[in-house]
C-alpha cells in the first residue's frame, strides 16, 4: 500500500466531507446527541474497520467523537484511510 | 458530588492497580490482544458506564486503550471517577 502525495491527498480530500490532512492523518470530528448514540456509531465504525483491517485513532468524550485516520505500515495516508473514511461518513450520514 | 483533593485522590489510587493522577484526572492505559478485543472490553465498559450516567474520555489504536476519567462539573477527580475507575478494572480483570 503506497504512501499517497500531499497533492493527491489534498484531491482525494474533495470528496469528503469535513475531514482534515495534518501532520497525523487525515481527521474529523463528531458530535452527536449523547454518549449512546456516539458509541452506537463508534460500533458500526468499529465492524467495518475490522472488516477491512483497518482501524481508527479515535476519541470519544460523552457525545463527541474524533478521528484520525492513517497507515502505520506505509508511514503516512493511503488509499485504505480514504476507503475507511467513505465508510464512515456512509455510517454516519446513514443516521 | 464533591471534588476530592489531592491527598484522597492519591489514598484511593491506593485500591487500584496501574492508574495514576494527572492534571487531566485519573488515567490508565490497556494494550490487548487486538482490536476486536479491545472493542469488546470497550463494549462493555460503554454500558457500565451508561448506566452510571458517567463516561470515560478514552482514545483506542488497534490494540490499545487509553482512559481518563474526571468530573467536568465538579471540576476535578470525585468517588464517580473512582466507581467507574472500579467497574472498569472489573470487567477488565474479568477476561
């Protein structure tokens, strides 16, 4: 799995919506109703990762939820942290 | 709820294993098997915490979890961090 350019990363980012390049990944973040609904979504998330094998950087505190997204093995952003931040965002707006 | 001081906070730790006290409230880190365990044990972690009607800020890569547990409105570290802080090594020691 080939590390992805600033450039292409900042393209691929056009796609998505409300998510951020930075030094550690790609990111977003969250809020939803309360703690339940936040861990709700945090478990479909949590499937499809596995499913995948690959898996998030996240924080949740109550009803907030933060993601960073990046690939250890290639020492930067790659394809599989776009195909995982679709699913997400699929999740989450499926809401 | 009461915020505790320092000196409490610290006689407490006393009847936890591998916790500590920080600026940010009492703190612990767990490494698992892999994520999938991970994700269970924060399953269940999530509904013990529900059901208290208090939540832990934690951050999960992969195998690992981080948590640390304070009282916004109290302001500080109080017994709810300490009765979570419990169920947790509960359930974690129960594996």
């Amino acid at each position: 799995m080939k590390k992805l350019t600033d450039e292409e990363i900042e393209k691929k980012l056009g796609s998505l919506e409300g998510w951020s390049y930075t030094d550690e990944g790609i990111q977003t973040s969250f809020e939803f109703e309360n703690f339940k609904e936040a861990f709700t979504l945090m478990t479909r998330i949590a499937f499809e990762a596995e499913a995948m094998d690959h898996h998030p950087n996240w924080t949740n505190v109550y009803n907030t939820l933060e993601i960073t997204l990046s690939t250890h093995d290639a020492g930067g952003v790659t394809a599989k942290d776009f195909k995982l931040a679709k699913a997400i965002e699929d999740i989450v707006n499926a809401e």
